[in-house]
C-alpha cells in the first residue's frame, strides 16, 4: 500500500473518531512523552514488528496465545493519539474486518492506558478473583477495540467517557439448560440485547474465562459462540483465526 493511501486510512478513521482523537502525534512527540506513555508503546510506533508486539503483548503471553498470534502476524503500522480519555494506542492491522466469509480487510483497533495494577485489585476486592486473561489485558490496556467496533470494558473512569464499565448480573438462568443458573460479568460494550459476559457458579467467588451471553433486558443468559476471551478477540465473526 502506498504511503498516501495508508495516511488517508487514519485520517479517515481519525475523523471517524473525532470526537474522541484530537491528533496523531509523531514519533519524535510520543518519544518526548516517556514518563506518560510506556516505552513499549514507542518501540512499536518506531519499529512495528512481531519483536514490538510481543513487548507490548509481554503479561499476556500466556492467556491470549492466539490473539497474539495475530497480532504478530498481522501489525502494519501503529500511533499515538492525544485524547479527551487519555493517550491511545492505535494498530493498524492487516485482515482485521471481516467483509464476508474468508474476505477480509485491513482496519484499526484503538486501545487504551494500562490499567494500573492496585486498580484491579481493588476491584476484585469487591467482585471476585478474573481470570488471568483478563486481569493481563487490563494490565497491557485499559479497553480495547473489537473487530465488530465495540469495546472490551474499562475500569478507568477517564476511559468510561468512551468505554462501559463492566457490569455484574446475578443469578442468570440459561435459556436452553433447565435448572442451569450462573452469575455473569458483562465484559464488553453490546449496543442492544446481548453482553458477552464471563461467569461463575452462584456462591462462588473467582470468575472462569467462560463467556456466555447475559440478555440485557431478561433474567437469562446462553452460550457463546466463542467461550474464552482469546477466542472473542482472535476469532472474526464467521471464521476463525489461525
């Protein structure tokens, strides 16, 4: 792809976001931002490589293997934003939308400011132990944006101008399984009925890295097509990532 074309991509997805991207910023400025944005970031703005994803990607290597997998495979280019949220991270990633089954093209996934480790303690003081996928993303970024343009949930309030909270559902009985009741944690913004949510036994105390999908206006909730985490980023709708 020519340069002229890429750099009409983000602006267009710049002007797309214009409420929440003020401007890109340059290497040379994100470089003068060391003590706000983490270096990882800036290697891979200077250098966009499976080496720098991997970085950036390091805490969850072992929770969201696949999802890395792509990335390290996929990343083209990535920058900087200024925003009303706080810093972004945007990549540029080859294959990321899904026109139709096995057609895809490239496209943006905007992510946001580690969340600060003492954040996500204090917030499994009061909802329960997540799963190691993802208190490891929340530790890479605060939100990050899906292929279908929604929103892994944030725990910064800064970042909740743009991103949902997550949400607690208790005792949600399954649709399909007589006498199945589980308790839910919505995980990602779903503009209508369903959120993807993980779960966990009623009484129980630490969430699985099983997602089911909690219906917003009902007391019910069914399976996912994509039951882990790794899979509901890796995974386009029709297909799957290998």
């Amino acid at each position: 792809m020519k340069s002229f074309e890429r750099e009409s991509l983000w602006m267009s997805y710049a002007h797309s976001w214009g409420g929440w991207i003020s401007r890109w910023l340059d290497l040379e400025e994100t470089q003068a931002l060391s003590e706000q944005i983490p270096q990882c970031w800036i290697d891979l703005i200077a250098n966009p490589c499976a080496v720098t994803i991997q970085k950036v990607w390091a805490k969850t290597a072992d929770s969201l293997p696949r999802f890395i997998d792509y990335l390290t495979n996929s990343i083209l280019e990535a920058r900087v934003a200024e925003s009303e949220i706080g810093y972004l991270l945007v990549y540029f990633l080859k294959d990321w939308r899904e026109v139709d089954i096995n057609e895809y093209e490239n496209g943006f996934m905007m992510t946001g400011l580690p969340t600060p480790e003492e954040d996500i303690t204090k917030f499994e003081a009061q909802i329960g132990t997540l799963p190691a996928s993802m208190r490891t993303l929340w530790l890479t970024h605060g939100f990050v944006q899906r292929r279908d343009s929604t929103f892994i949930v944030s725990l910064q309030p800064q970042q909740q101008k743009l991103v949902h909270a997550p949400k607690f559902y208790p005792a949600r009985r399954d649709r399909w399984q007589e006498g199945r009741v589980l308790e839910c944690l919505g995980i990602a913004d779903v503009v209508g009925e369903i959120v993807p949510s993980f779960s966990r036994q009623v009484g129980t105390s630490s969430w699985d890295d099983y997602i089911v999908d909690v219906m917003r206006w009902e007391e019910t909730m069914a399976e996912s097509l994509r039951i882990h985490i790794d899979d509901f980023l890796a995974d386009w709708t029709f297909s799957e990532w290998h």
